[in-house]
C-alpha cells in the first residue's frame, strides 16, 4: 500500500506546478494559485504516508521523478513545451533512475 500511496502523492506532484502555470495569467490567478496549494497539500500527505514503509531518501527520489516526468510531460502535451531529443533523454534517465530505486528497495 505504500508504494500506491507513494505513486499517488507523485501523481498529485504534477499538478502544483500546473496550478502556478494558470496563475500566471491575471483572469486564472486565484484558481491557479487554489490549485496549486490544494496539490501541494494532497501530495504531501501522500507522501507521508508512503514514507511510514518506503525509506526516505527513496521515497522523495521516486515522488520528485514522478513529478517532474508528468509535468514534463503535461508541459509537451497541454502547454507546447518543446519535445526535443535531449529533454526525451532526460525523461529517460529519470524513469531509469527512479525503477532503479524501486528494484532496490
């Protein structure tokens, strides 16, 4: 159940930084910045969660990569960030990274 706790908390990670997103605009400002903190909330209580089973240094490093995967990903389809090569390596890596440390545990 930990690691379904720790999947969810990252799944939450990815929508603060969209909810700042919106918040950038004046008309979404208030709904971003709500947004945004609702997320912030949900994933850190997820992520405590998780932590009760999952080592810390471990569970911080899969919350964050899943996190910065999905936004990475949210950013290409939804917001027209680029789709380069590099920054498909980089996702790469990170998913790597993170599968290795769910192997090791």
């Amino acid at each position: 159940m930990a690691w379904m706790y720790l999947i969810v908390a990252g799944l939450f990670e990815v929508g603060w930084p969209v909810g700042l997103k919106l918040a950038q605009q004046s008309e979404t400002r208030v709904l971003g910045i709500g947004v945004a903190v609702v997320f912030i909330a949900l994933s850190g209580l997820f992520l405590w969660l998780a932590q009760r089973h999952i080592p810390m240094g471990t569970s911080y490093a899969v919350w964050t990569g899943i996190g910065a995967a999905g936004t990475f990903l949210v950013g290409i389809v939804f917001y027209g960030d680029a789709a380069t090569a590099g920054r498909w390596l980089g996702l790469a890596l990170i998913v790597a990274g993170v599968a290795t440390l769910k192997l090791a545990h």
